[in-house]
C-alpha cells in the first residue's frame, strides 16, 4: 500500500546526505593523521588525537542537540548542521599549527553531530512503522557504503594526491549536501507534546532512558570495532598487506550490502535476537580471523567476517532504540544511539593505544574478539530476554 512506501523521494535525499556526511567523515579518518605527522610534526598519541578528537566533537554535538530536536526545527538545525559542517571542512586549507587543527577537528566532529542526528531523526519519522527494521536498515547501508568508499578514496588521494585536494574535495561534498538537503520535506513528530524535551537538565532532557540499555551494547560492540577502523592500515604495514588494506572496507560494505536487506526485514518480522546473536559470533570471528591473518585472503576475508557482524549490529542496534521510542522523543533516541556509538568509536582508538604497545595488534585483535563474545551475555541481560515480552512488560522493566 502507499503508506508501506519506502523508497521515496525524502528517504532517497535524508540517505544521500548522511552518505556524503558520513563519506567526509571516513575519508579524513584514514587520512588526517598522517597530514598531523608530516605537516605538523605530531607523535603517534597526538595524530591519534587529532584522529579521535573529531568524534568527540561528534558526541558533544549530538548530546545537546538531541534535547533541542523535538522543539526547534529540525530543518534548520540541519541547514545549520550542514553550513558549519562545510565551513569547518574547509578551515583544513588553514595550517595555523597543531592547536588550530585539534580545535578546528572538535568542532567539525559537533557539526557533524549536528547535522546526522537531524537526519537520524528525520528518516525515523519517514520510514513506516511496519518497515522500520527494514528501513533504517537502508539508511544505514548508505553510512555502509561510505564506511567502504571514503578510506578507499582517502588512501588513494593520499598516494596519488596532495592533502589540499582531499580537503577540496570534502568542501564540494559539503557543499552537495546542503544542495540536496533544500529539497527535503520534512514531517511533523505525530503526537508531539508542545514544548517538549527542553526544560531542566534531567538525566531524561539528553538522553532517551528506553534506549540506554541497546545504547550501551553499541558502546561496547563500537570499542571493539574502533581497533579495525583507526588500526588496520597500520597493522597491514606490520604484516606486509598494504596494497591488500584499501580494499578491506571494500568487502566489509560488499558483506553489508548483501546482507542487511534480509537482515532488515528479518528484525522486523522474527525481531532483533534473530539478527543480533548470529551477528555477535561473527564479529568475533572475523576478530579472531583478522589477528591470524598472513595473506589477502585470510585479511579480506575477516572484512566480510566483520561487515557480516559489527556491519548488521549498528543497524539494528538503531532500530532497537527507535522501536522502543515514542515518536516525539525519536530525536532523543537517534542521539543516545549515536552517543554511545559515537564514545565507542571515538575513545577506542586513545585507549588501546595504550595496550598496543603490551600486546601488538595481532593479540589486540584476539582480546577484542573475547570480548565481542563476553558482549553477548551484555546484551542477554539488557534486551535480548525482553525481545518477546509485550510493550508494557519491557517499559515496567526500564
């Protein structure tokens, strides 16, 4: 029926933005650490800084906006989002020292924040109910894709390129998004109580209580992931499969993109335990797999282990916390998943530098898949044994 429609125009443009958002993002990720180093000098804990601090700035901008979204206008935060998103890219062109890139870093990742919890908000309200697995699921392939072609593009500029043409080519892509975003129709929150979400500074006015629980499983299932997206290119020089690396994020969104249509409609129509155990013990695996790896294809084959996993928990994960949200709090929702997927990604990669040294990053990788495992028990107790129990039932337990 028309109602059941996804694929519509809005959908199409709110995923195009957070490709391109998201695409900026990884691209300047595998990159920016070695313009810190060569431009500026910076040891391996301050490029690793400079790497971190952006999704820092990304939490920041999510837990203050995210209270503000079901009272402000929701067009205009992602038109702000999107103009200081652009701007800041564009302050890359400015080599005013070590400092400036740090400040200039935090604040591009509260722009980035800005605007992706504006459109995680957004798609919620224009996905159907009945396909809200499945929806979001698609959305989510775009950040999917972009997880695969940005450090693609990055390394690859950064071999054949100057950094001055990175960063140029991140302004044109800010600036398509704000292009695109103007055609955007956004709805009305159904049921939204005037003036809501905005007055005192409860626990409740940052973040969603219902989505607490699933939020600290992607707070746990991200720290383990950060260690293959800040480390794998540094870990394939360690065992001679550089040329083999750009390709890694290749097959993990080609595992994704395979997947997470049927993975999408399964959550919705069997629910999320069908999709997250399987999804844990291929996380792991792809972990264990990875930390063995001596050729392309045990290496490349961990990145299909890993999208299989880690590629299908950040989606549904997602759509947990939306599913168990009312309507008008489907902004606080979207930032409290963001959040904590946010505070995995972005302090992993400070704290296991820290044990890298100890243990290699083969033996990181071995830890880590240990702890994807002991993850699965986490996730029991916070929302796997109340998948099945009736609404009433899992909010009495909130």
């Amino acid at each position: 029926m028309n109602k059941d429609r996804l694929w519509t125009k809005d959908f199409i443009v709110v995923s195009s933005i957070n490709f391109f958002l998201t695409l900026i993002f990884y691209l300047l990720m595998v990159t920016i650490a070695v313009f810190a180093v060569d431009e500026y000098h910076a040891s391996t804990s301050e490029a690793g800084l400079v790497t971190g601090i952006f999704i820092i700035g990304a939490l920041i901008g999510r837990l203050f906006i995210g209270r503000l979204i079901a009272s402000f206008s929701r067009r205009k935060i992602l038109y702000t989002g999107l103009i200081l998103f652009t701007i800041t890219t564009s302050f890359y062109f400015f080599e005013l020292g070590l400092g400036f890139l740090l400040a200039n870093r935090l604040l591009h990742g509260i722009t980035l924040g800005m605007a992706s919890t504006a459109t995680g908000t957004i798609v919620a309200q224009i996905i159907p109910a009945s396909r809200k697995g499945e929806g979001i699921g698609y959305y989510s392939m775009s950040a999917t894709l972009a997880t695969a072609i940005g450090p693609f593009i990055g390394l690859y500029l950064s071999q054949h390129a100057s950094f001055q043409t990175i960063f140029t080519f991140c302004v044109a892509l800010g600036i398509l998004s704000l292009l695109i975003a103007f055609s955007l129709t956004i709805p009305p929150f159904a049921g939204q109580p005037k003036h809501a979400a905005v007055k005192g500074f409860s626990l409740a006015s940052f973040v969603e209580p219902r989505a607490l629980p699933i939020a600290v499983i992607t707070l746990a299932v991200a720290f383990c992931y950060s260690s293959v997206l800040s480390f794998i290119n540094f870990y394939a020089m360690d065992i001679d499969l550089v040329s083999t690396a750009s390709f890694f994020f290749i097959v993990y969104a080609a595992a994704v993109l395979v997947s997470r249509p049927f993975t999408g409609r399964l959550l919705d129509q069997k629910g999320a335990n069908y999709v997250m155990y399987p999804a844990f013990v291929l996380f792991a695996a792809g972990l264990f797999l990875l930390s063995t790896a001596s050729t392309s294809t045990v290496f490349l084959l961990s990145g299909v282990l890993i999208g299989l996993g880690f590629g299908n928990m950040q989606s549904a994960t997602q759509a947990i916390a939306v599913k168990l949200t009312p309507p008008h709090r489907m902004g606080l929702a979207t930032s409290t998943f963001f959040i904590f997927l946010d505070a995995g990604l972005g302090f992993g990669p400070y704290l296991l530098g820290f044990v890298i040294p100890v243990t290699g990053y083969s033996t990181l990788y071995v830890i880590l898949g240990f702890a994807v495992i002991l993850s699965i028990g986490l996730y029991y107790m916070l929302h796997g044994k109340k998948e099945h129990a009736s609404p009433a039932e899992v909010q009495a337990s909130l």
